[in-house]
C-alpha cells in the first residue's frame, strides 16, 4: 500500500463511511445466476459505488489516474494499493 500523503475533508469522509456502512448492509441478492456470478448482485454493486465515490474524490484533490481504484485508510488518507 501507497500512501499518497492526501486526506479526504471530513464531510467527504463521513460521506465514504456512510456509504460502506450502506453497503455492508446490502444484501447479497442477484436477479438471474448470471448477474450472481457476473458480480451484479445488490451488495457487490454498492461495494463498486463506494469503491467509485472514493477514487473520484481522489482525483478530485488533484491525484493522478491509477489502474483499479485509490482507497482510503481510517484516518482519511487516500492510498493505492
């Protein structure tokens, strides 16, 4: 892991926490064994969401395009993994 040495603001950080804590509780359900295994279940799309918000507050505070998606660490440091 890659610290970056930028942290999200506190409102974007209570923003991302709300939004994992949404998708921790979503539940695992898929329309078609297709959407299952194709990772289009409820709980997984809203895991990508997140995964999305974060990477786009990312590149928000002026950190560079990466492959796959910046994270974030407890403190609000965004991070690449």
């Amino acid at each position: 892991m890659d610290n970056t040495g930028v942290k999200a603001t506190p409102e974007e950080l209570k923003e991302l926490r709300e939004m994992a804590e949404q998708a921790s509780r979503t539940p695992v359900i898929a329309m078609s064994s297709a959407d299952a295994l194709g990772g289009r279940d409820w709980a997984t799309m809203a895991w990508k969401r997140c995964q999305e918000r974060c990477h786009a507050i990312a590149l928000a505070h002026g950190l560079p395009e990466i492959e796959g998606f910046y994270g974030l660490t407890n403190d609000g440091e965004f991070v690449r993994t």
